[in-house]
C-alpha cells in the first residue's frame, strides 16, 4: 500500500463519515485519486460506505476483526453472547 492510500486510510480512521471531497481535501490530494482509492478499498471490504441525508456518499473504516476471525457477524454474535452470560453472573442468575 504505498503512502497516498495510507494517508486517506488514516484520515478515515480518525474522521467517521467523511466523504471523498472531504479527504482531498484534508490530505491536500486529488479529488480522483482520493476516489480511486476509497472505491477500490470498498471493493476490497476496508471501507463501509453509506449516504449522507444530503446525498453525499461517505465513508468508514470496517471495524477490524480478531485474528483468524473473517466473519463480523459471528464477532457480534460472541461479543452479545459474552454480554448475555456476565449480565447473568451478575444479576446471580444460573444457566
């Protein structure tokens, strides 16, 4: 991933929601370049992307999932379960 790619990734990471003008211009690069870039990792599954009330499409990192883990939804489904279990424990419940 060279330099420009790392930087909008940063820039993203740290602004939720941004659009691609938003970045370019944030970054001091190029509208297409800022576009290629955020198109290809939505392609490649880094970005989320959504539309604004206003129309504008932004975008938002995907959230990093535990190592050997690929699949968000079972993430959630364990993260819910662990909750479910300990609000258990603690209300004194059992099974």
């Amino acid at each position: 991933m060279n330099t420009r790619r790392l930087t909008i990734r940063d820039y993203v990471k740290l602004h939720l929601g941004c659009s691609a003008e938003e970045v370019a211009m944030a970054t001091n690069s190029k509208l297409t370049t800022v576009r290629n870039s955020l198109g290809n990792g939505f392609k490649d599954g880094i970005y989320e992307r959504s539309k604004r009330d206003d129309g504008v499409t932004i975008f938002c990192l995907k959230p990093e999932l535990p190592f050997g883990c690929h699949n968000s939804l079972l993430v959630t489904f364990n993260e819910r379960l662990k909750e479910v279990r300990q609000n258990k424990i603690n209300a004194g419940i059992r099974g």
